[in-house]
C-alpha cells in the first residue's frame, strides 16, 4: 500500500512539474524569473529548510545581526526561485555574442580564456558552486566551441528527470550522471579532450576533510583526482547575478595547483584550495548562495 501510494505521489508531481515547466515556458525569461523569486522569497522562510539556512549563515557569519541573517536568507530564496524560473528560458537568456560582447544578458571578460582552453589541445577541468544561476556554468564552454560534458545529478522522479534531460541535453554538451559508472565516464570525457565541469561545493560523505568558513567538513575531491591523473588545467567558473536579469560570468585560472614531494597534485590540499575559493566567492554574493543544504555534519 505505501509503495502504491509512493507510486502514485511520484505520478502526480511528474504530471506537475511538467505542467509547471511547460507553463513558465509560455512567459518570457524575465516574467519567470520574477514570479517564481517572488514566490521563493515570500514562501520560503516558513519551509523546514530555513532554518538549516539559519544556521548556516550564523555558523559562516557569526559577526552578523539577526536582521542581516534574514534579509541575507530572503534574498537567497529569491535567487533559488528565479533559477527555478530561469531552467527552461536558459536557451534563450545564453546570448552572449563575441562579436557585440557585453550587450546583452551575459556579461563576461572571460573570452581570453575560453579562447585559450579551445585552442591549448588539452581537455580541463572546471569547477562551479551553487552561486547566482548556477546553471549557466555548463553553457559556457559549449557556448565559447569547447568541448564538453557536464557532471549532474538526476532526480529520482523519471518523469522529472526527463524533463531536466530535455531541456540540458541540446545546451550542455555530455551529461554524466553520479552514478557508481560517473568516475569512468568523467575519465572518458577527458580522455577524448573534453572540458568537463562540476559543481563541487555540497557535503560529500565519501570525500576529503576540508575547512570552509572556518569548520571542517566533507568535499568532493574529484576535480583533484582528475587533475592528479590527468595533470590538465582546472578553472573555475561562477555566475554573478546582476541587476536588470543579466548575468556575470567569472572564469579564473588555470591554477597553480599544490603538489606533493613526488611533484604529482596534492588531492587534500587541492581540494582545500578549491574551497577556499569557493569561499571567497560566497563571501563577495551571500545572498545569491544555496544555504539550504546541510554542508556541515
């Protein structure tokens, strides 16, 4: 019976979420986002996953007042519900042209290195967070003639997830689910000189110990161990949400990458450095990070 009823549950919130995807497809990008960060911001600080956000933000910001830890939490619901907004316009909002760079919703001064990863005849790394629309990340290097593929998870709902595979499919080159298969997929990609990306910055219970924001926990050290084995460049990439729906993107590196007496990259202190940047970038936007997930435990 509650498998039936499981069954059942699952049904329903393929049928909506398909009707809702469908939906927001028939508003322009702007409108989408508008509604569902409106929604977000006002629905959102009465939801369970609030007060992990809470404390969240206190632990990383134990100088800041109440006031400030709500109003930081309000706008951090609003972001998540304009990517919600935004996944099925993300087509449309990547017009970034090359040749009229910086009119219209992306804004980067990047290109230099994007030209520099097509042409260097390596594959490379990259490394996102859930920062701004975190989804853009992944139409960058196919957008700028890189090669690619795209490590992401699928939700458990089938019907959702062909969803999400439909509209990521055309946009963001190879997609490797995390899967037990996702370490030889990921090596797969690199071998055949693919950029591959990943965003790296929630718990991961098999993962490495780090510090971020000056308490241990678990990261994913994956990017690490490719660049241990591969020893090809690794970027990382972030998104700056910016007034007017526009959209900065940030490409830094290659790094320079700790190593070990052996002169082969160091996973701990790499994945640790990978972190630490992390970190800066949140600290610069903290309204536009995903708090609502229990990175410490």
């Amino acid at each position: 019976m509650r498998r039936q009823l499981a069954l059942y549950g699952d049904r329903i919130l393929g049928r909506l979420v398909k009707w809702l995807f469908r939906l927001l497809g028939r508003t322009n990008p702007d409108r989408a986002s508008d509604i569902c960060g409106a929604i977000a911001r006002r629905l959102g600080p009465f939801l369970p996953a609030h007060r992990i956000g809470e404390a969240n933000l206190r632990a990383a910001f134990p100088d800041r007042d109440e006031a400030w830890i709500q109003r930081t939490l309000r706008e951090a619901w609003e972001n998540l519900g304009r990517v919600a907004g935004e996944y099925v316009h993300m087509g449309r909002i990547w017009d970034f042209d090359v040749d009229h760079p910086n009119t219209g919703r992306i804004r980067t001064d990047s290109v230099p290195l994007f030209e520099e990863l097509r042409t260097d005849g390596k594959p490379a790394l990259c490394f996102a967070a859930h920062l701004g629309n975190w989804e853009l990340p992944a139409l960058s290097a196919p957008a700028h003639g890189l090669p690619s593929a795209v490590v992401y998870r699928m939700p458990n709902n089938k019907a959702v997830a062909k969803e999400i595979t439909r509209i990521r499919a055309p946009l963001m080159g190879r997609l490797i689910r995390t899967r037990a298969q996702a370490a030889l997929e990921m090596a797969a990609a690199l071998d055949a000189g693919e950029h591959l990306g990943m965003l790296v910055d929630q718990h991961f219970s098999r993962g490495v110990d780090v510090t971020f924001f000056g308490r241990r926990c678990k990261a994913n050290p994956s990017i690490a161990r490719l660049a241990r084995r591969f020893d090809c460049p690794v970027v990382g990439v972030r998104v700056i949400r910016l007034p007017g729906h526009r959209f900065r993107i940030e490409a830094t590196g290659p790094y320079t990458l700790p190593r070990d007496a052996e002169r082969r990259v160091d996973v701990a202190a790499t994945t640790q450095m990978i972190t630490s940047e992390i970190e800066g970038w949140v600290r610069e936007n903290p309204g536009q990070y995903l708090w609502f997930h229990r990175r410490w435990r």
